[in-house]
C-alpha cells in the first residue's frame, strides 16, 4: 500500500509544532516593561534569527512586526510547499489573504492620507518578500508600486491585473461621495471567501473539514457583524447588506436574532450558536467594549476546529491546522506588542489571549 501523500506534510507539522512558542512563554511577555524586553525575550526562540536579521535595518515595534511576520511567512511557506499537487491549489487560495491584507492595509493608508514610506514596513516578509506572496500573484515591487499611486481610484486600477481590481473598480463612485473605505475592504472579502469556497468545491477528496474551517471564519465575522449592527443600533436591512455569503450562520438565522431589543437579549439568542458568549457581557458592561465578545468567538473557533483539523492528520486538514496555529501565535504576540506600545495594561490583554488557553 502506497504512503498518503500528506505523511510528509505531517511530519513538518510536528516540527514546526517543537518550534512554536510555549504556553508558559506569554506571561514573562506580558510582564515586560518595554518592547526592547519583549524582543530579548524573543532571542532563544525561532524569532531570535529573524530579530537579528532585521535589527540592522528596524528598532523598536518595527523590529517586532518584521521579525514576528517573516518567521510567519516561512511556516505558512512550509505549508504551501509541503502541499501535494491535489490539495497545492486549496492552500494558494487559502493564502491570497495575506494578499487582501496588504491591499485593504494600502488602501486605507492612502484614504487616510498617510505617509506610504511607513506602511512598507507592515508589508515586508521573509527574505523581503510581501505576506502575499506564498499565496498570492504579487510581489514586493507590485506592492511598492501600489503604494507610489497618487490616489485610491489609482491603486484600485492597477489591481485589475492581479485580479483585485474587479470588485473595487464599480465602488469607486460611491467612495467619491461618501469618503467611506469600509464597502472596498468588504467587497474585498467579499470576493476572496467567494474564491476559496470556489477553489475548495472542486477539490476532490477530504474538502469537506476544510470547506467547514472556512465556514466557521466567515461566521465568526458576521457574529461580530451582527453584535456591532446591534450596539450601533442600525437597521436590520444595513446589518444584511454587509453579510458575508457561504457560511453556516445564514442571513435568515442571523435577521431572526436580530428582532432582540439590544446587544444584551441577543447575546443569550446567538449563544445556542456560539457557545460561551455570555462571557462578553461583563466587559461590555464595563466600557462598551465588544472586545470580549470577539476574543470568545475567536477562542471557541480556534479550539473547535483545531480539534477536528487535528482528527485527520493524513489530509489537507492537517495543513490547516499547522497554518490556523501559526496565525494564532502571530495575533497574539502582535497584541502584546501593540499594548505595550500604546500603554495597555496587562490585566487587560491578558483575556484577549488565545495560545494559552488551546
């Protein structure tokens, strides 16, 4: 009987799994006084080369951003490469999010006219080489170019050769009038999860845990839509209009909830879905924050389907899994960075954390 083809991709799994970042690791980094603590803590784990390799050139939250995203790039690398040919296609499409990432990055900067030399630095990857490239059709000049555009109308135009431009180009009217980035950002969404679904429909195999893992995402989003639409106590028909289509959680489940008087009465409503979300109730008691409803959602999602990518090792599932941890440990540490650099205490980041409680 011949190996599956996915023997090898598990085996860097487990590698790339000895090199992530241990649970008990986030407290000494919470605990840091300064981003120059954060980053020598850093030095005897697998960003200790990609932080010498950087320091050169970046200092401070630069250093950290660069370091923390190259060494992601290189795992979601691995994955990639580790794919064989039948399942090689899923993970490219899968990876164009870094791509939509960068662009929806570019294009609020510019719409916020802000200083483009300073964006680069967010876009920058292993060996110099933007996030999306492991699964997108650009490279850092693409992106260098992008941001040498004069205007959003610009950028938006010379994304049609790289297949981004599509879904921008009939919006450019309505941001002439409102100056409102979001529906561009959306309608970038839009079309990748349209895409990946797409891409994961004609893979012939174990598409099914996979197809659900990408469900799950988009639900997620349009929970975190429906309690924004509730707290910013918009119509129901507005809410609707920002739907994100192909998940499990449908507009018709979704406008059922909504009759709820306030944020509160939907929360018990939208828990027979998402389990636990009572849980953000008492910080949005406090401040009105909907930062603990996020971080539930985000928490219950990655357990879930870590659980069941992790029930078929001999799959496409287990590619996800070792690219769902990856970004997992990249949020995290980027949080604990950016609460630093803004003075958020501890106490308060340390709920938002998900790696140590998998």
């Amino acid at each position: 009987m011949s190996s599956s083809p996915y023997a090898a991709a598990l085996g860097r799994f487990k590698a790339v799994a000895t090199h992530l970042l241990p649970k008990e690791s986030y407290g000494p980094l919470l605990a840091a006084k300064d981003l120059a603590e954060i980053a020598k803590l850093l030095e005897p784990t697998a960003y200790g080369s990609e932080l010498a390799g950087a320091s050169a050139q970046y200092q401070g939250v630069e250093l950290l951003e660069v370091a923390v995203n190259r060494l992601f790039v290189r795992r979601n690398r691995m994955a990639l490469d580790a794919a064989p040919f039948a399942g090689k296609a899923v993970v490219a499409a899968y990876l164009r999010r870094w791509d939509v990432q960068n662009i929806g990055l570019i294009l609020s900067s510019k719409a916020q006219n802000r200083l483009m030399t300073a964006v680069e630095t967010f876009l920058i990857s292993s060996r110099d080489i933007p996030a999306g490239l492991i699964g997108g059709a650009m490279t850092l000049d693409d992106f260098r170019q992008l941001l040498a555009q004069p205007t959003l109308e610009a950028i938006s135009a010379a994304l049609v050769r790289f297949g981004y431009g599509a879904p921008l180009l009939p919006l450019l009217d309505g941001y002439q009038r409102s100056h409102d980035i979001f529906p561009l950002l959306q309608a970038l969404d839009r079309d990748y999860y349209a895409r990946l679904l797409e891409a994961i429909r004609h893979f012939q195999g174990d598409e099914w845990v996979v197809r659900q893992f990408v469900q799950s995402e988009i639900d997620l989003k349009n929970a975190l839509l429906v309690l924004k639409g509730k707290d910013a106590a918009l119509p129901l028909d507005e809410v609707l209009a920002r739907y994100l289509d192909g998940g499990q959680f449908t507009r018709n489940q979704a406008a059922d909830a909504y009759t709820a008087r306030g944020l509160p009465e939907i929360v018990p409503v939208l828990e027979a879905r998402f389990p636990h979300l009572s849980e953000g109730l008492a910080r949005y008691d406090e401040s009105r924050s909907l930062v603990g409803f996020e971080t539930v959602l985000a928490r219950e999602r990655a357990l879930r389907e870590l659980k069941r990518l992790r029930t078929y090792p001999l799959s496409l599932a287990i590619l996800f899994a070792s690219m769902l941890v990856a970004e997992l440990e990249r949020t995290d540490l980027r949080r604990i960075v950016y609460a630093k650099v803004y003075g958020i205490p501890s106490a308060s980041v340390e709920p938002t954390l998900i790696v140590p409680r998998l």
